[in-house]
C-alpha cells in the first residue's frame, strides 16, 4: 500500500488561516494522517484482485478445455453412429 503524504505544517496553517484554532486544526490533521493511513492506491487494489482472480481464471480455462474435449468426443460419436 502506499501512503498519501501531506504537508502536516502547512495543513494547520491554512485551517488556522481559515478561522478553526489550534487545537481544531491539529485534531483534524491527527484525523486525516491517521485516516490515510488505510488509503490504497489503484496498482496495489489492482494487484491484489488479479492475485485474488487468477486462481479462478486458471479454473475457467481447464474447465473451458475439459468442456471442449467433451463436445468433440460427442461430435466424433454423431459423425460415427450417422456418418
């Protein structure tokens, strides 16, 4: 996972600036580093579903095969009994 990095300083600054105090600004900058720490980003939700879905696509493909075999065995035994 990767962490979203804020300028924490400026952060506070600027809430300051912007009429909260002290402590209110620092509490919601300690509530959005601690926040963020749970954030992922789009390669790692990527990697984790591709690790997650390629045992199920490798299920897919042999059954995809398994039913192919199957139906040319049943054509071969049309052809046979009719040809």
């Amino acid at each position: 996972m990767s962490t979203l990095t804020i300028d924490t300083h400026a952060v506070i600054k600027r809430l300051k600036v912007a009429g909260f105090t002290d402590t209110q600004a620092d509490e919601i900058v300690e509530t959005l580093t601690i926040a963020q720490k749970d954030l992922v980003n789009r390669e790692y939700l990527d990697y984790k579903l591709e690790k997650e879905f390629n045992p199920i696509k490798l299920d897919l493909m042999a059954l995809k095969t398994t039913v192919a075999a199957i139906l040319a065995g049943v054509i071969a035994l049309i052809v046979k009994a009719y040809g």
